[in-house]
C-alpha cells in the first residue's frame, strides 16, 4: 500500500512520472488522493489509461501555503476503484505551489 506525498512548482503533462507505482498492476487497485495548492485558479487532472477520474482542469482546494495537506478537507478522491494501467496526473495551471498525496491499495489478483 504506497502512499507518496509530493510538491509540485511547475506546470506538467504527469506529476506522477518517475513514481513506479503509477503504473498499476492488473486487476487496478483502490485510491484515494488529497490535493492543494497555494493560489486561487491551479488546476490539475487524474487519470488511468484514456479514463478521467478527475477531468483536467479542475480547480484544487487553497491552503497548502502553510507546507501541509489537511486530510479532513483536501481529500478529492475517495475508495476510488481503478482498473490497471498507467495514472497520470496533469497540473494544467499553476501559480506557485501545489501538494498532492496520492495513496494506492492494490486489488488481489485472483
């Protein structure tokens, strides 16, 4: 069960390149993600394969100026069920700085 916790200072096509457990094995797994940036208007997306589970370009929550994640309010994925494949998570708009913590629990292959 990785869970990994991550700053992010500039605009990218996938935050989560070079984190290996991106790449989920099949059957998928079972995620949850909590996100915050420090100015109004940052946005991101998440995705596994061709499937949005976060349509890109989604405002995240404000806060994080204090270098911390409030897991009671900036949870924006919860038990989210997902299939293999590769999560991508494009940050679209950025000002200053954005926090993410993605955590991933592994389905059991049958």
């Amino acid at each position: 069960m990785p869970t990994i916790r991550k700053a992010v200072t500039a605009v990218t096509d996938d935050a989560l390149s070079n984190i290996k457990f991106a790449d989920i094995p099949a059957p998928g797994a079972v995620i949850n993600l909590w996100i915050s940036s420090v100015t109004n208007g940052d946005t991101f997306g998440l995705s596994i394969g061709s499937q949005d589970i976060i349509v890109q370009g989604t405002e995240c929550n404000i806060e994080v100026s204090a270098d911390s994640l409030d897991v009671n309010r900036d949870q924006v994925v919860f038990d989210e069920v997902v299939p293999g494949g590769h999560l991508y998570l494009p940050v679209s708009a950025l000002t200053t700085e954005l926090q993410f913590m993605l955590h991933v629990r592994y389905l059991p292959r049958m």
